[in-house]
C-alpha cells in the first residue's frame, strides 16, 4: 500500500472517530466538565486547528458565565448536544454552529424569550430523518441572530434592519415576526429598500407576509419625498430579486397633488443605470387621467405608468392617449399615440397621430416619430420609411401633400415652422419646391 493510502485512510478513520465521538453519550450537567466535553471534540485536529477551537470554547464559557443563563436554558442546551449525538451530526462541524447561534442570540433583543421559543421550535427536527432539515435552520439561525438576515441564498439576501423580532412556534409552524424597521433586499450589486415595514417571515415556507411599507424611485435618482408608493398588506417570495404590491397609493407630486391607485413592480436588474431603468414601476388602475401643465402650456390626457425615470403614458381600446401643445392659449397641436414617453425634460412616441392646427385647417399626419424638448422648446416630427410612416403632411390650408422628411417648431418662437428640403403634390398637378 502507497504512502498515499495510507494517509487517505488514517483521515477518513479519523473522520469517522469525530462522526461517532459522543454519539451514545450524554453531556455533563457541570459547567466546567461541559466545557472539557467540548473541547476533547476537537482533540483529533491538527494542533493550528485545534488551539483555535480551544479559544472559542472559552469565548463561549464567558458568555455561559455572564448571561444569567437560567437553569431551564441551560437543561435545554445540555438536551440539545445530546439530542445532535443521538442523530450523529458533525461534532467539529454543526457543534459550533449550534454554540456560535447562541453568542449571537444572547447579544440581540428579546434574548431570554427568543431562547426558549427557538428551542421549542427543535421539536420534530432534531431526528435523523430531518437531519439535513436541522442543519439548515441551525445556519439559518446564525444568520438572522448575527446578522438580522431574513433570508439568503448565493445570489440573494433580505435584510432586517434591527433586530426586534420574535420567534413563534405553533403547530409545527415556525416564524419569525418583525416590528419596526426596513427591509432590504440585496441582489446583483444593487438594492431595494422595503421603508417602515413590519412582516412575518416563514423560514421554511421561504415566504415573507408584510404589514404596511413604502417605497421610493430614489435609486432611480427622483427624490424620495416626491416620488414614493405606500401599502398596506402584501406577501413575497423571499426566493427572487421580485416583487409585486396591489392597491397601493402612488405620490408624484410633480404631476398630482393626490395620489393614485394602482399596482407596484419592483425587481432588480444587473448594471441597470438610474436613467435606463425600468424600475420602480407603478400602473394606476384609473384609465384616463388629465394633466395638466405637464411642461408650460403642454397637457396629456391618458393612463399613467411610472417605469423608473420614465412616465409612460397609454391608451385604451376606446381612445388613445394624447398630448396637446397651446400657443397663446389657443390649442396649436394634438398628438395622440397608445404610448408615449415623458420624462423631465421630454416627451416622445415612436409612433403617433399628430394635428397641428392653423387657421381653422390642419397639417396632419396619421403615424409619425414625435419629441419634445423641455431645454430648447424643440419640437419636431420624423418620417421614416417605416409602413404608413412614408405617407406625406397632408395640409388642409393648401389642400397638399407635404413630403418633406421632417418638420420643427421651437416653442415661443413667431416663426412657427421649418422644414428641410422637400416637395408638395396639389390634388390637381404638383409642384417641387427646393
């Protein structure tokens, strides 16, 4: 047999020996021999090894020293270690998993009455069948008492931040219930923010159910007190970097001076930049809205959809939305589209029907690229070679067809139109003007 066998062999008994160290035995009810119990644990680890295991032993003792421990919590740890022995769990491993929770929780609120119920919430967990299960609520444990995490995974973590919360067990049922606080949620190098929000978190159920909170468009660079969303209830799935709320109230005091009521989407996006964002997003259930004032003398009438940044605003089956321009206080142009994009210092549609009104005649065209510019007052609209897009102005003053490829107007200006080179058919013959 190789040298090489050899050590491989002497590892895995010497493994064996830690898995089956105290297994058929009981700990001592003596604060001094527990502790030696403790450490001839890690009698078999390299010397390194070992002295490090040694010192947070002692660590532990000081905390067992100084913490009142009563009698009742400290018969429910001695029942503890005996019970893990009893279903063979990893002595150098899960033991100071199961020491390391209690540290913790004795540094956090609620401490004495959090011990008892943790404990309690054991009950039909530490068997062989459920070992695995264990093993998994004890490093949960360590987490939410170090920590305040709520929930974690390699790519995702919700965070409390406090830790005024209350371990419930009952009827086989364990939770977690939280009071307040914030909840954060932590994914992809960015961050959500769940404000004044109280919650129940069903670790095995990996499912949070809320009570009130509020969320803001500030990582998407819009001020938190202007730009926000209130709700009641909801509940989420701790498992995605997603989440839905109904019947929320939405605040943009930009554009309202009472708040709407809709649906929340909120999801985190990897490298999304605050102004190509999508979310925070918010849809009001309200079909048509008026606003007036959107920019000077501009008013949009339509749905209201807030996508980050971005104001979107849509249509219905019945009627488009639509954004209209006043010159003098005299309506001047009507833009209508089943989606336009506002943000705050413009307005756009890929695609929309546009009126523009002189002396009781129109230039209109059916499909068109249209912007606004809050800066320069620029406004302009763009042919392309797009479907209806190709067809020309028709210009009722006139009674022509205008083919030119664009068309500006700069707000507040006498001269109200400019077009690039371009050409006009009359009904009867046709012209080309250069």
């Amino acid at each position: 047999m190789t040298k090489k066998a050899l050590v491989i062999l002497l590892f895995l008994f010497t493994a064996i020996s830690f898995e089956n160290c105290f297994s058929n035995e009981s700990f001592t009810r003596s604060d001094e021999d527990f502790f030696i119990e403790l450490k001839e644990i890690f009698s078999g680890l390299d010397r390194r090894e070992r002295q490090a295991k040694e010192e947070f032993v002692d660590s532990f003792a000081v905390v067992w020293r100084h913490s009142n421990f009563s009698d009742e919590q400290k018969n429910l740890v001695y029942e503890t270690f005996d019970a893990m022995a009893g279903i063979r769990l990893r002595p150098v491993i899960d033991y100071p998993v199961y020491l390391k929770c209690i540290m913790a929780l004795q540094n956090s609120r609620n401490a004495r009455d959090n011990f008892i119920t943790w404990h309690e919430s054991f009950d039909g967990l530490i068997t062989l069948r459920n070992q695995r299960r264990f093993v998994n609520y004890l490093n949960y444990s360590l987490n939410l008492f170090k920590d305040n995490i709520v929930y974690s995974s390699p790519t995702i973590k919700w965070q409390y931040d406090n830790d005024n919360y209350l371990l419930n067990f009952n009827s086989d049922t364990i939770s977690v219930e939280f009071t307040g606080g914030n909840l954060t949620l932590y994914a992809q190098r960015d961050s959500i923010i769940i404000y004044n929000t109280d919650g129940v978190v069903y670790p095995f159920e990996e499912r949070w159910r809320g009570n009130g909170g509020r969320i803001t468009w500030e990582r998407v660079d819009l001020d938190p007190d202007k730009v926000f969303a209130v709700f009641d209830s909801y509940s989420l799935s701790m498992r995605y970097s997603r989440f839905e709320v109904d019947s929320v109230e939405f605040y943009n005091t930009h554009f309202f001076d009472t708040p709407l009521t809709g649906r929340l989407s909120e999801r985190i996006v990897a490298d999304a930049r605050p102004e190509a964002a999508r979310y925070p997003s918010f849809q009001s259930y309200q079909a048509i809205h008026e606003i007036r004032d959107i920019f000077p003398d501009i008013s949009y009438v339509g749905g209201f959809t807030m996508q980050g940044q971005r104001v979107l605003g849509s249509g219905t089956e019945e009627s488009a939305a639509q954004v209209n321009f006043y010159n003098n206080d005299s309506l001047f142009i009507t833009a209508r589209s089943d989606a336009f994009s506002i943000r705050d210092d413009r307005i756009s549609s890929a695609r929309a029907s546009v009126s523009i009104y002189y002396a009781g005649d129109s230039i209109h065209h059916p499909s068109i690229q249209m912007r606004y510019l809050e800066d320069n007052g620029e406004f302009y609209l763009l042919r392309d070679e797009k479907g209806i897009s190709r067809a020309p102005f028709y210009n009722s003053y006139h009674s022509i067809d205008m083919f030119c490829e664009a068309l500006y107007w700069y707000i507040g200006t006498r001269n109200p139109f400019s077009v690039n080179s371009w050409s006009f058919k009359r009904r009867q013959g046709s012209v080309s003007i250069t």
